[in-house]
C-alpha cells in the first residue's frame, strides 16, 4: 500500500507530576505491549510517510524501551528546552509538510484518527480534533469565529470563562509543521507553548477547523485514568486461549477472557470478562476475577477477589479484596490485606495530587500503588490512597493516607 503524504508526531517528551505514584504512561503494559507500542501500531495502519517519536535526555532510553519491537519503523528526535512548542520545532528538523500531532499520553480509537486525516484531505487546512464536554476539564478550549473557523484556543480558563463547550484534543493536522514551527519564540518556552503557535497562525488568518472526535479518546492525566485507558481496550479485546493453559474443574469462565500462555486456573475459580490474564499468571483456588487486566507472571493465592483492577507484571495476593485499583507491578499483598474502593456515604472520592484536592469523579476507586511495593497481613488501604514505589507498610494498619515513595511505614 502507498503511503500517505503525511507524517505523524507523537509527544513524548512531557513529564507530569500528576501521574504520581505511576511510572511513564506510554511504558504501560497492556496485553504484554507497551501503550506506546500500541499506539504505533494503531498509526501505522495509517500508512504515514514518517513516525517520529519526541523524547528528551532523561527518557530516552526508556521510550526505545517502549519501543523495541517498533524502532526499525520510528524517527526519535531530542527536544532542546522544555514545553510542546519545543518537541513540534525538534520534529520540524525532521518533518516539513503535514502532520499529525498526537500525545503518547493520549489513547486515540483509529476510526477517529482516520477522520481527521480524511478531514485534512478535503480541506487542506489546520484540523483541530474537538470533543464536546458538559462539565469543565483542564484543558484547551476551542473559540470559534462568525464562520465557524476556529479563532483561537483558551488554554485552562477555569470553570465558567469557557468560550465554548468544545474540549481540543491534542489530535491535529497542520498542512506544514515548518511553518507551525516558524512561530516558535525561545522567550514563550512553556507547556502552552503549541498552542501559542497555533493562535499566532490562526492570528495570521490561517485557517482551521474544528472537527468533533469520532471514536474514543482517554487521556491520561492522573494515575486514576489508567483504569479508563483498562475499560476501553478491554472491549476490544477478542477471547483467546495461549499455550499451556490448564483450567482445573468447577472453573467458571463467563463473557471474554483473554488467557496468556502457561497460565494456570484452579478449582472453584470465577472469571467475569472481559478480562485479561498474562502469560505464567496463576489463578489459585476459590477466587474471583472480574472486568481486570492481570499480567504476566502473577498469583492471585487462595480466596482472591479482584474487581476492575489494573494488576501489572509480578504481583502476588493471598486471601485479598482489590477493588476499582492500580498496582504497576511487583506488589506483594499479604493474606487478609483489603484495598477498599467505596466510602462509607458513598460519595465522589478526592485525590491529594500535589497541593491540591482533585475530585476523581468516581464513587468507587481503590489504592494507586507504585512498583516494588510490599504491604503486610490484615492491612486496611482506604479509598483513593496512593502508595510510593519502593514501599514497606506493616501488618495491621489502617492507611488514610498517601505513602511517599521508598517509606517504611512499619508500625
């Protein structure tokens, strides 16, 4: 197949304090890949001339990490500075002409990259990928002109100064990322800073349109979201059976389940789908699974219940409750530890992220813990509380609140 006469640029330069006490989003594993993987392979089915990937000096070894089974196909260029407007520059000395810009920490359904490419074939003009929202979110806001052209974007304005209901996502299509590039000013280094960019063109009399998003699109701002990037690809996700998959009897399998290879099920077992176990993954006896994504090389022990968990790689439980929660990999739970997901009035559950209090918007959510974190026998984690990597917490406790990374919180 002929490619197209455009190139795709995917960011992944940014660092977010947000995303705490998770690692790089784009190096997340679902179903044994990468999400950054994934995202390649869902652009390539685009056919572009070029991919290339912005990184910066710190995580560029570990987006090539990411990426290993991808960089014969990728382009990585090195931003200098800090902010977007300095990753589109860095990709300009690669990329003239069109392209697509995308966010690695973005998940984008094809169907609606599609559209926007197909949009920027009729129009040969900016395409800004828009999503209609009913409640404030922070993040750019698209101010349309008498025409319906788009005049310009209002980064954050705070809830109630939105000049529309109109949510940009960072999904576009420039007609020449040089020219894009050619606005960039050293003196507006910031995480605004593409955005400028487009306002000065859009200034200038260039013109964009906004096209509304046809398709999902979850963006991962928070660690929290993670669980939304689960439920979306999860219904995708076809059953299947790998190698060496042994099923012990008065197993019930219900809805689809993806096994990986050598996993293991024992008796008395219940798996609700859609659910993912990854490859070596042991099921022990008397446990429940439902709507999860379980990695590679897992045990769930005796008496397990895990429910709309995101599990990572190398995590055991015994005689456990997870519920509504996040565990990157290599978490060990001791027997009779509960991961509580729902307050006592059932209300929204609030995250501490930084300084502030945020609102998750969910009336269940269960711990967020980082990697390589070991927590002892009969512990209570209550509802939103987020554990730091490298992690010790004690027997017995009742953890209120959140844990810093590499604490030892014993008694």
């Amino acid at each position: 197949m002929k490619k197209n006469l455009f190139s795709v640029i995917l960011l992944a330069a940014g660092v977010s304090s947000r995303y705490w006490p998770l690692h790089e989003k784009y190096g997340f594993g679902f179903f044994g890949n990468s999400l950054l993987a994934r995202q390649v392979d869902t652009i390539e089915t685009l056919q572009p001339e070029k991919i290339v990937v912005v990184v910066n000096e710190t995580n560029e070894s570990l987006v090539r990490e990411s990426l290993a089974s991808k960089q014969k196909n990728i382009i990585m260029v090195r931003q200098q500075g800090e902010g977007q407007a300095a990753a589109i520059v860095a990709a300009s000395a690669v990329v003239e002409g069109a392209a697509m810009i995308l966010n690695t920490s973005d998940v984008y359904e094809e169907k609606l990259l599609l559209g926007i490419i197909q949009e920027w074939e009729k129009e040969q003009c900016i395409i800004i990928s828009v999503k209609k929202v009913t409640e404030y979110f922070p993040g750019g806001y698209v101010a349309l002109q008498s025409d319906g052209t788009v005049g310009k974007i209002v980064e954050k304005p705070g809830s109630g100064n939105e000049p529309s209901n109109l949510v940009r996502l960072v999904a576009e299509v420039v007609p020449s990322l040089k020219e894009l590039a050619g606005e960039y000013d050293v003196h507006d280094d910031s995480a605004e800073g593409e955005v400028a960019l487009f306002n000065k063109l859009f200034k200038k009399g260039v013109r964009g349109i906004s096209l509304p998003a046809s398709g999902y699109w979850v963006p991962i701002k928070y660690p929290w979201h993670v669980l939304d990037v689960m439920d979306v690809l999860l219904e995708t996700l076809p059953p299947h059976q790998g190698k060496n998959v042994e099923i012990r009897s008065n197993v019930v399998i219900e809805g689809n389940v993806a096994f990986g290879d050598n996993v293991k099920v024992y008796e008395n077992t219940k798996i609700v789908g859609p659910c993912y176990i990854g490859d070596n993954t042991i099921i022990g006896n008397n446990s429940i699974i439902r709507h999860s994504h379980i990695g590679a090389g897992c045990v769930t022990g005796f008496n397990t219940d895990i429910t709309r968990s995101y599990i990572g790689d190398n995590c055991w439980f015994h005689s456990n409750y997870i519920g509504d929660s996040v565990l990157e990999g290599d978490v060990s739970m001791g027997s009779g530890t509960v991961l509580a997901n729902l307050r006592l009035d059932r209300g929204e559950i609030v995250s501490v992220v930084g300084e502030n209090r945020v609102n998750t918007k969910r009336t269940k959510l269960g711990a967020i813990i980082g990697k390589n974190v070991r927590i002892g026998v009969n512990t209570s984690i209550m509802p939103g509380v987020k554990i730091g990597s490298n992690s010790m917490v004690g027997a017995g406790l009742v953890v209120s609140r959140d844990i810093p990374d590499a604490s030892k919180k014993l008694l």
